[in-house]
C-alpha cells in the first residue's frame, strides 16, 4: 500500500517531520534525571496498565544517532523533540545536571549534522517531583520556576533551534492530569483542574517573554484538539459539544490569543480560578511566531445530570484506531480553518502532532500497518485542502518516530513509524515509514 499524495503536492518548502516527547524514549533511569511524577504515578497500583514506566523507554538517550538515522533516511526535514526538566534540573529549581545539559546539545549538533531542523518542546508532562510535592501545577509559583527551566534549557541549545514551544498539550497537562485524574498527578478535583489551567498559560507566556528576552526565535505554541459533536439532536446534546469543545478546544487558544476564557468555561471554572488571574493576561498573551495545532480524532457528547460540566462521551459509529478513537480527518481541516480565521489570524500554523496507534505485529520481519498508511494518507489530504483554502500551513510532524511508553496505555499501543521490540530494543521500520520515505523523495 502507497501514499497517494506526495511532497510535490505541497507549496516548495513545506516541511516534512517526526515528533516524540522525552519521557517516552529517552529512559529516565539514565543520565542523572531526577525523579518526576509520571514515576511515581506508575508506581501507584491502578493508574498504568502494569506499571510501566519510562525508566527504560526505547533508550533513545543512548541509541538516538540511530534514531536520527531512521529520519534522514525517510527524507525527513526536521524533528520535533521535547525535553526533559527534570533531566535538566533534577529537582526542578536550582542545580543543574551538567549531563542532562550535555545530551540536548548532542542531540541537537546531531540533528543539525542529519540536515534535520530541531524543533524543541519545553514540557511534555514529566514534572520534576520535587514540585509536585508543592502542589506542581496548581501553585502559581510553577509560572516562574518554569521560565528559569526555559532559559537555562535555551542557554546552552536555543541558539541552534529551528523552533521552540514551551508546553505540549495543555489540556493534556491541566484537564486531563487534574479533572479526570488519568495522567499524572492523578487528581480529580475541580479546584485544582481550575488553577492548573490557568497557570499552564501563564507559564507559557512567561516562558515565551524569557526566552523573547534572550534572542531565541521563532517561539510558538502547541495546542491539542478534538472535534465534539452532539450524540444526538437534543438541545441538552448540543449544550453538551459546546461546553466540551469550549474547555477542550477553545479554553487555553483563546486565553493566549484573544487574553480571555470562554464563558462556557467560566461558569464552571470561574469560581475556582485563582485570585487576580485576569491580571494574568498581558503575560499569557505573549506575541508568538507561529501557531501548533495536535489533531487525532472527534468525539460525541450528550448531556448527564451529573455536576458542571455535565457531558458524557458515546461511542460513536466510525471505524476506531487500537486505542478506541474514531478516525475522522475531516476535524483537522476544521481545526486548521478555525485557529486561522479565529485566532492565530495569518500565523505560521504546523501540524504539530497527527498518526494513529495500532498492535503492529512483526510477522516475516515485517509490519505491514497499512492501517496507518490509510489514516496518514487521508489526513495529509485534508491538510493540502486547507492550503488550497488559504491557510498558512507550514509543516506536518507525523506522531510518532517510534513506539514508545504510552503514558497510562504502558507499551501496549504502537504509534510509532518504526517498531521497537521492547526487548532487544531493535529498530524495525514499518511499511508506513517506507510508504512516507517513498512519498517524500516524490
């Protein structure tokens, strides 16, 4: 199975790469990171399918010229990385771990060397422990303690970044880790879910004015979005996909660009909010250079008697990926147009992170996953359809690189072009990485 869209089919210049995120390859067990609190969130019995962690991960800390071989081969143009705080800072204010340090500016030479741009992300959710212990995300503090993590992250590599973001998925990092308590730290409690939102856009923006302070270009922002729906035709429905899509889709876009919440967030969340956050505001809204959209998939809502925000997912009738979510490309055209007309408005826009997971068995030697060839193939259509609309699409980064250390899923499901046996930690590329090595040389 091939792609049938090409390089050729996009404007001269449009960028072509893979994204990970540290904790998932890297192997926190090496190098002198310290403890954060996705360590021990899976050491607690419940929250990760066998307790896996990342202590190992797919060792990317010592096998990363391999890795960055993988993408040279494919044709790739740049490679979006995140890196560690707690590796940097082993307890997250204070000293420096010089070989944390040592291994982004290795990285980074050797990216360089490839022909690869580097595209760092600050934070992709591993908090140093240290600061959870003082309340992580809900302390207002964090917004600060992470801007000195940004300028000595930026100090040693900033200077040879194609591109910086301070924080990958914000929802992921507030809503998700503190609302519904299923990443770290666990909690499900609306106060604290309140404030983590908040601060996360405070600490990018205060990320973003640091880093503006120290030279570094092209400084942008990472937004994660699922297209909501209503399960059915009830008005109680439709009241349900607004508030969803208002608190997943529109909460923290519309803080950075238009310095303000929605209101179907604020009747649930005002109450909670931390005192003076509209203050807040000239900070959030830092000037930004370009704009990231992460898309995956679309969910269906209806209303429940529950407390605010009273909306419940049903599954709904598209064909799913291994990990349960229906395949809908059509929501990245949406999300595309939508952060164009309403609140980028002319910025660069990258699709940061899109692909799909699956089992991908090994069978002959190979993986035929062209249930990934599919999914990749249909949504690259659906990013040229919003160029031809006029949207500034720049990039596309396809997730992932590699299997990897699925947050609570463990290392049960594949997002990766090339397969890792978590054993021999061998390298194996899939059908799809061929499938997209053969359509970017076109």
């Amino acid at each position: 199975m091939t792609l049938t869209i090409k390089r050729s089919d996009f404007p001269e210049g449009f960028l072509f790469g893979a994204a990970t995120s540290s904790y998932q390859i890297e192997g926190h067990a090496f190098g002198g990171a310290g403890s954060t609190h996705w360590d021990t969130f899976a050491a607690t019995p419940g929250n990760v399918a066998r307790a896996e962690n990342g202590a190992r991960a797919v060792d990317h800390y010592h096998r990363y010229p391999e890795d960055i071989a993988l993408m040279k081969e494919a044709g790739f143009d740049m490679y979006r990385f995140s890196t560690s705080w707690a590796r940097v800072m082993p307890e997250g204010r204070g000293a420096v771990n010089p070989e944390g340090l040592d291994f982004y500016d290795r990285l980074t030479d050797s990216l360089l060397e490839a022909g690869l741009k580097p595209c760092a992300t600050l934070y992709h959710w591993e908090l140093p422990s240290a600061l959870a212990d003082m309340g992580g995300w809900t302390n207002r503090d964090i917004a600060q303690w992470f801007g000195d993590f940004a300028e000595v992250i930026m100090g040693r590599i900033g200077d040879r970044m194609y591109s910086v973001a301070p924080i990958n998925e914000p929802w992921c990092v507030a809503w998700l880790s503190h609302f519904h308590g299923i990443h770290a730290p666990g909690l499900r409690d609306i106060r604290a879910a309140a404030r983590a939102m908040h601060h996360v856009n405070f600490a990018h923006g205060t990320a973003i004015e640091r880093m503006r302070a120290m030279g570094i270009k092209n400084l942008g922002c990472v937004f994660n979005a699922e297209y909501a729906l209503p399960a059915d035709d009830s008005d109680g429905s439709r009241r349900a996909a607004a508030r969803y899509d208002a608190i997943f889709n529109r909460f923290f876009i519309s803080g950075v660009f238009k310095g303000a919440y929605p209101e179907l967030v604020l009747e649930g969340l005002e109450p909670h909010l931390p005192k003076g956050w509209q203050e807040d505001f000239a900070t959030i809204t830092a000037p930004l250079d370009w704009c990231g959209l992460n898309y995956y998939t679309r969910k269906l809502l209806r209303e429940t008697d529950a407390p605010w925000p009273s909306y419940e997912e049903v599954p709904g009738p598209l064909p799913k990926t291994s990990i349960g979510w229906e395949i809908f490309p059509e929501g990245l055209h949406h999300f595309l147009k939508m952060f164009n007309d309403e609140y980028s408005k002319g910025l660069p826009i990258f699709v940061t992170e899109n692909g799909t997971a699956g089992f991908d068995p090994i069978e002959n030697g190979r993986v035929q996953d062209d249930h990934r060839i599919a999914y990749i193939d249909k949504h690259l259509h659906q990013a040229a359809l919003a160029l031809s609309e006029g949207v500034p699409l720049k990039g596309y980064f396809l997730w992932s690189l590699l299997d990897n250390y699925e947050w609570a899923e463990g290392y049960d499901q594949r997002f990766g072009l090339v397969h890792v046996d978590y054993e021999s930690l061998q390298r194996t590329p899939k059908a799809s990485y061929e499938a997209l090595k053969a359509a970017l040389a076109a």
